[in-house]
C-alpha cells in the first residue's frame, strides 16, 4: 500500500492511496490519516481510486480518523472509491454516514 498527500486550495489535503486496505495495512492507513490532523489540516479527502479492496479494519479506522477530524471542527470526505468498496460502503451503511464524492472538484468543494 503507497500513500501520497497533495495539498490543494482552501488547505485541503487529499491522500491518495494505492494498493488494499486489509488487515495490518489499516493502521498505516489511520496513522497517514491522523498525521494530516496532526499538521493542522483540518480538511481531509481520502482518495480511493487505486483501492481494490477494504476490510472492516480499514473501515475502523476511517470511522475513528472522521470522529477525530469532527472532534477538531474538521471534515474528512472520500474520493471516488472502486465499485468493490462502495458496495461494502452501502452494505455497512457507512454510504449514509460518510461524504462520498465522484471527482476532485466536488470532494473540495464539499468544505466550502
């Protein structure tokens, strides 16, 4: 799994991330998460297009990570997920919970 943080306008991070989100890798995932909290960046997408597959570790943490950025008035939103993991998204109905967004421009504009 690879991680890759861009900061754009509006001091939006988005981690880009490659690769499964499976077991053990899920805490790497939570502490690339947490880290941008840690910086001060408040606005966080978390960019899903190169992930074929999540596990409920991985959801764990995305949960946990969303609490600790609305805890610090913050705000995360996930970035054009593969079809395999917005459907566990739907079937955990974690779809309702989270802000899911199709392209960059509309996951930024989400903090506007």
């Amino acid at each position: 799994m690879n991680f890759d943080t861009t900061t754009r306008a509006q001091n939006v991070s988005i981690l880009h991330i490659e690769g499964k989100i499976i077991g053990s890798t899920a805490d790497t995932f939570q502490e690339a998460m947490e880290r941008q909290l840690a910086k001060g960046n408040r606005n966080l997408v978390v960019e899903l297009m190169n992930v074929p597959l999540i596990d409920s570790s991985a959801l764990g943490a995305i949960i946990l990570t969303l609490q600790g950025f609305q805890k610090s008035g913050g705000k995360l939103v996930l970035l054009n997920p593969q079809q395999a993991v917005r459907d566990i998204l739907e079937v955990t109905h974690l779809a309702s919970v989270l802000e899911i967004y199709d392209t960059e421009e509309s996951a930024i504009s989400a903090f506007s």
